[in-house]
C-alpha cells in the first residue's frame, strides 16, 4: 500500500482498461456519483448505521470532480493517512461490481492502480480544479453553458447546486473580493471561463490525456 499525506490534497484519475469507456450510459454516471454520496455523507441523526458505513466522510473531503466516458477526475483532500486509499478502494469496487452485473461481464475495469498527484501549492490547486472543470469541454467540445449541467462539480462552484458532500469553500475562498464586491462564484467563473493561460501547462503535464 502507498502512503500519503495526510491534510493534503489528492488529484485522483483513472481510466477504462484499454481505454475502453466506463460509463455505457446516463444511469451509469448517475450510479458512480450516487456511490460517492454513499461513501461521503455522514449517516443523519438517529439512522440505523448502514452496513457499508465506515465514517469515510471523515477521513476524506471531495472537492471536485469530473466524469468522462473512459476516465474520471478526482480532487481530493485526505484527512487520515489511509483514508483515501480506503475510499477509493470502496468506490471502485462497488461500481465495478454494479457494471460488471450489468454488462454481464468480469474482470477489472479500470487500468491498474488509481493515480495519485500531491497538490503542494496554491497556483497548483486552483489550476487543477479549473482543469478538472474544463475537462468535459475538450473531450465534448460543449458550450459552456451546457457545461454546468455536465456530470462535473462546476454546477456548485458557480452557485448553481448545492450538494452537502462537494466542498468547494476552501478553493473559492481564494476568489470574491469585499473592495470590489465581486461574489466568489462570479470571480470563479472568470476564472474559469475567461482566464486565457494554459491550466494543463502550469500543472507540468501530471494529468490524464
């Protein structure tokens, strides 16, 4: 088992094996966001413990996402050493199980172990999520304000949804500005949408092509 750093953010990606699609359809990226709800919301207040409850909301913090038809996107932040090792564990292996059921077939599905990328600095951060974000356009060559609506995190960055286990606080914290009473969610979708500069250059070409 690798070791990673705890309190410190994880860019996380993956893809089909032989870069073969891991999502058929719209129920299928419904079903893989639907175990990262499972695995990242404490259970409510009196709620008989699940029996896949494991307080992994406690252990690791998503931050934003990106779903694509062979790969997805994952930024996190690991709050325990093992944390994150065990959430994606627990994710991959429940929706592996759910696609192999349903397209009747076995094996792995994924290409080897999940990568793993430090984030050890604010630029690096905040370019990531904006890669992260812009993923689905290079890929769908989508408007962006369709890309809101994508199976990606942006819809809550920009104040669209809300969504209990998506933290995006801490990286629009560092957009918005009192002096010149601009929202977060305006700042960074500037950002975004409008910054002319190459996001997969400054994070040195670690990123899934």
């Amino acid at each position: 088992m690798k070791n990673y750093i705890e309190n410190t953010y994880y860019h996380i990606f993956n893809r089909g094996v032989e870069e073969r699609d891991i999502y058929g359809d719209d129920k299928d990226y419904k079903v893989f966001l639907g175990f990262l709800k499972r695995y990242l919301t404490p259970p409510a207040q009196n709620e008989v413990q699940p029996r896949w409850e494991s307080k992994l909301f406690e252990e690791v913090k998503l931050s934003a996402y990106s779903l694509m038809p062979n790969h997805f996107h994952l930024l996190i932040k690991q709050m325990t050493r093992e944390g994150m090792t065990r959430f994606i564990r627990a994710l991959m292996n429940s929706y592996v199980r759910y696609f192999n059921q349903k397209y009747k077939r076995v094996g792995g599905l994924f290409q080897g172990i999940f990568k793993a990328v430090p984030v050890d600095n604010e630029t690096y951060l905040l370019h990531l999520s904006r890669y992260i974000h812009l993923n689905p356009l290079e890929l769908h060559n989508m408007t962006m304000g369709k890309l809101e609506d994508y199976y990606c995190s942006y819809g809550e960055y920009i104040g669209k949804r809300s969504t209990s286990w998506i933290y995006s606080e801490e990286i629009l914290g560092y957009f918005g500005s009192k002096l010149i009473s601009v929202s977060s969610y305006d700042s960074y979708r500037d950002f975004v949408e409008k910054y002319q500069g190459n996001s997969g250059e400054v994070l040195g070409g670690l990123t899934l092509e």
